[in-house]
C-alpha cells in the first residue's frame, strides 16, 4: 500500500492527515496555535509556533502510523491565503505572520479604491482590493513601519518561510502567489503595476512555481526530526480554498463548494481566469485549466464562537458539566426557534468584512430586537446571518459564472443537521455533504498523488469522495427566508456610511487585548 500526506495550515491549526492510496483516511493530527489579537484589527501568528505545529502533526501521525520503508510516497500541502512574513537579509522573521484577518491596512485598501488603482490591480490580479492582501499589507508596513520596510529583504507567506526552513529555497506556488494583489493572473508572472504601487521589487519575492512542483533535499536535522527520508517529495500545492474545491469533488461546472470554518467562503471551479466587473468576486488559480472564482467571508464559525462565549456562558458552563459540546448545546437550542429567528436578523460582520462588501469596517448588528425574543432567537439569528452572507456571495457569484448545479457543503458547520438544512432552506438548493474527512486536506493530498503519478487526474477525487448526506429545502422554511433576505440585504448597504464612523469610535478608543483561543 501507498500513502501521500496532506497537509492543511490553517487559520488556528495545522491539520496533517495521512491518506492510503484510495484516499481512506489511516492518520490525523490537529494542532493548534495562537491568532494574536491585540488590537481590534490586528490578527497575527507566530511563524515558530505553525512551523512547530506542522512538525508536531507530522511526527504524531507517523509515529503511530508506523509506515513501511518507501511506502509514504509524498506530503503535499495547502495553506491559508494572504500571510505576510518580512524576512531580513539573513531570511530571519521581521514580523509575525500578518493573516488574511488583519486589518491594519484599510487606510490603503481605500486609498486604492478611492484612485481607481485598486479595481485596475483587480483586472489583472483577480483579488478584489482589501486589507487582506499582502498588497495593502505593505503599503502598511511601508508607511507605518519604515524601520521594518527598510530592512526587508523577502516578502514571503508562512508556507515558504516553512518551505525555506525546510529546504533552503525560496519558491511560491502560482496559487499562493495569486492572492498576494501582486500576481497576474494574464501573465502568471508578478504584476508590474501592482509591484510598483508596493514599491517593491520582483526579487524580493520567491521564484514562481506551479502548484504540483516538488520540493525534495530536506535539511538533514528537521527530516531526522520528522522521521523521514530527506529526498522524501514535497508537493508545493495550493491555497486552502482551490484545494477545499478539489477536496469535495467541486471541480466540474456548476457544482458549488460552500464552506464555514473558522471564516467561509463558496466558490466554483471555471476553465479560464474571470473577473466581476464589479470587483465582487475573487478569481484564484488551482491547476493547469482550473480556475477557481468565487467569494471569502471572514465571519463562519469564528461569530458561533463569539456567541458561545459572550452571549451564552451559562450554556456553556452547563456543557462542560455534562461533559457535551457547547456547540451541539447551542445548536439544539436554536432550532427550537422557527426559520427566521421571529423577525430578528443579524449581521454577522464581527471582524470586518471580505465579500460580497469588502469593508473592513463593517461591524455585526442584531436587527429588530423585541422583549420577546430569547438567547435562543439570538443563537439561531446568528447562525442564519452567517449563512445569509454566503448566500449574498453566491448571487454575486452567479452573475460571473451562472446558476449552481449542485452544491457541496463543507468545513465544520457539516456536522451540524441544523447548519446544513439552513443552507439548503436559504439557499434552495440541494446540499451535498461529502464524506470525505477533513476537504481541504484530501485536496492537497490528491494534487499530491497526481503530482507524484499515483493517479492520472485531478477527477480521479471522486472516487475518495462520496456523500455521507444530503438535504433538500423545506418549503416553510425558504417562505419565511424569501421574505427576511433583502430586508439583510438592504440593511448591510443602508449601514455603510455609518461602519466607518464606529470603527473609527472604536480605534480610537481601543484599549482592550483580545487573544484568540489555542
């Protein structure tokens, strides 16, 4: 029997699976790391603490799996998009890794909106101007911290610090590099414009590569860490999101990938690169002839946290007694509330907002509070302002690619039977709910095997996906979202001149430390 280990660095975690060569899942190690939160908009890791984690999750799943000499065939990674390590002359860390949730760079997110360059950058880049990109990222440090700008040498994403601790060299896949703003998708080359506007240099980032180039000649010291071969291949991959297609059989026209982790997205696969016109949309490549267009949330799973631990304590607490999930608890309690909460809608923009908006201002609301609503309308309000954003996603979505075929859910709200028929009802489509276990790691790990020759195509995934369940939409439920929908709709653009103001109340008034939980 062969093996590929897939890799997936996350947001709060390095999830490290090991796959047989039928794509059965035979390992799996989740380990977790800090998302520091100083400030309101700062959203940092430690590139130590990931890179520790990776090496932790690989020991863990290798020593148990206890493998045959020459049985693991490759590792293969995906990895969360928009980190920005600076790296001095000497490839050492200036900074932390600067995630796709920071939004210190708004100021330069707008200044781009404002000029016109940011939807020009777009055309030909496919990342929609946005405090997440390492392009505004640093324009930020250029301007606010000149003394780290002055001193970099590299301007490199956590997986090729990882890459470079491990092999010594410096190179980036076409998929990581498109959602850095500074990559165009025409060329498949670093973007002048972009660079220019940066006041960077093409050499101050990585060589460019495709996403199944293979790294081998590990570092002696970290492959006898690991416990494996130096000459073991390491397929570079791509970004988590393309991957999470790939990892659910979401590939082929039509069929929709939907995910809610920590943040969210949905997304569709296109032939060839396509762009909104009106910047909606991001465009993001995954391999030769697969292009994945669609839209990113930064508020999924993240807001349900917020609500467990700030608006439902007491549940909490009685969870941790009875030795239950508070997130099975909360779920149950929700849905003894009808569909659409008793008229009470929220807007789930806890952490500013990425698509269909693109304000990093944004700030959650809950709408139409009355005495009669209860913690429970509050939980299921909120559950259903998460999805209500996806589904904004996807009208803009169709206006690029066209109406869904099918759609096929993922990410940790799946094991939820309230979640998914929520998707179903708002959505009104059929929602697939693959089998595979953990998506975005069976990606990686099938663009692996292909890269490795252990399998033909990338179609060959749907022979390791299947479908565990499926829900179809409740008519009473849709009824009551048809109605509450545009009232969301219009609500989250009505609000707009009013996020500015309060998110600059609340910069200017912050002197709270918020650290995320490990």
């Amino acid at each position: 029997m062969e093996y590929v280990i897939g890799i997936d660095i996350g947001t709060t975690s390095v999830k490290t699976v090991l796959y047989d060569e039928k794509g059965e899942v035979q390992g799996y190690s989740n380990d977790l790391y800090t998302l520091y939160q100083d400030t309101t908009d700062m959203a940092e890791e430690d590139p130590e603490e990931i890179f520790s984690a990776m090496i932790d999750g690989l020991n863990h799943v290798l020593e148990k799996a206890d493998l045959e000499n020459g049985s693991l065939k490759g590792i293969s990674y995906s990895c969360a998009m928009h980190s920005l390590i600076c790296l001095d002359e000497n490839y050492k860390p200036l900074t932390r890794a600067i995630t796709w949730a920071d939004n210190r760079a708004v100021d330069y997110a707008d200044e781009l909106k404002e000029n016109g360059l940011g939807m020009e950058i777009y055309k030909n880049t496919g990342v929609p101007t946005h405090p997440m990109t390492p392009l505004t990222k640093i324009m930020w440090i250029r301007n606010q911290k000149p003394e780290i700008f002055n001193k970099t040498r590299w301007f490199v994403g956590i997986k090729e610090y990882i890459n470079y601790k491990l092999f010594g060299t410096l190179k980036e896949d076409y998929s990581i590099a498109n959602a850095t703003g500074l990559f165009n998708i025409h060329t498949m080359d670093w973007d002048k414009q972009a660079l220019e506007v940066a006041r960077i240099t093409r050499d101050q980032l990585p060589e460019l590569v495709d996403t199944n180039y293979q790294l081998t000649g590990m570092v002696d010291h970290y492959a006898n860490m690991i416990g494996i071969d130096k000459n073991t291949p390491f397929v570079i991959g791509a970004s988590d999101g393309p991957l999470a297609n790939l990892g659910v059989n979401a590939i082929k026209p039509g069929v929709v990938a939907v995910t809610i982790g920590t943040s969210g997205a949905v997304r569709v696969v296109t032939d060839k690169p396509k762009i909104d016109p009106k910047g909606r949309v991001f465009c993001y490549y995954l391999a030769k002839g697969m292009w994945v267009v669609g839209g990113p949330v930064n508020n999924g799973g993240i807001v349900f946290r917020w609500v467990r631990d700030q608006l439902c304590l007491p549940e909490k607490v009685t969870a941790e007694q009875m030795h239950l999930d508070a997130y099975d608890l909360l779920t149950q309690i929700a849905a003894e509330v009808p569909a659409g909460s008793d008229g009470l809608i929220f807007l789930p923009f806890l952490g500013g907002e990425r698509a269909p908006i693109w304000d990093a201002d944004a700030r959650g609301t809950y709408f139409g509070l009355t005495r009669k609503h209860t913690r429970a309308n509050m939980i299921r309000a909120a559950l259903e302002g998460i999805v209500y954003n996806l589904y904004t996603v996807m009208l803009a979505l169709q206006e690029v690619v066209g109406e869904p075929t099918s759609i096929q859910a993922t990410g940790g709200f799946a094991r939820s039977e309230l979640w998914r028929q929520m998707l179903a009802d708002v959505f009104e489509q059929d929602v697939n709910i693959p089998k595979s276990f953990e998506g975005t790691a069976l990606g990686a790990a099938t663009l692996g095997m292909q890269s490795l020759g252990m399998i033909d195509s990338l179609y060959d995934v749907d022979k390791f996906v299947g479908v565990t369940q499926n829900h179809k939409p409740n008519p009473e439920n849709y009824e009551a979202y048809r109605e509450l929908i545009p009232i969301y709709i219009r609500l989250s653009r009505y609000l707009k001149p009013e996020y500015q103001n309060i998110a600059k109340f609340q910069r200017e008034h912050d002197t709270e430390t918020v650290d995320d939980e490990k």
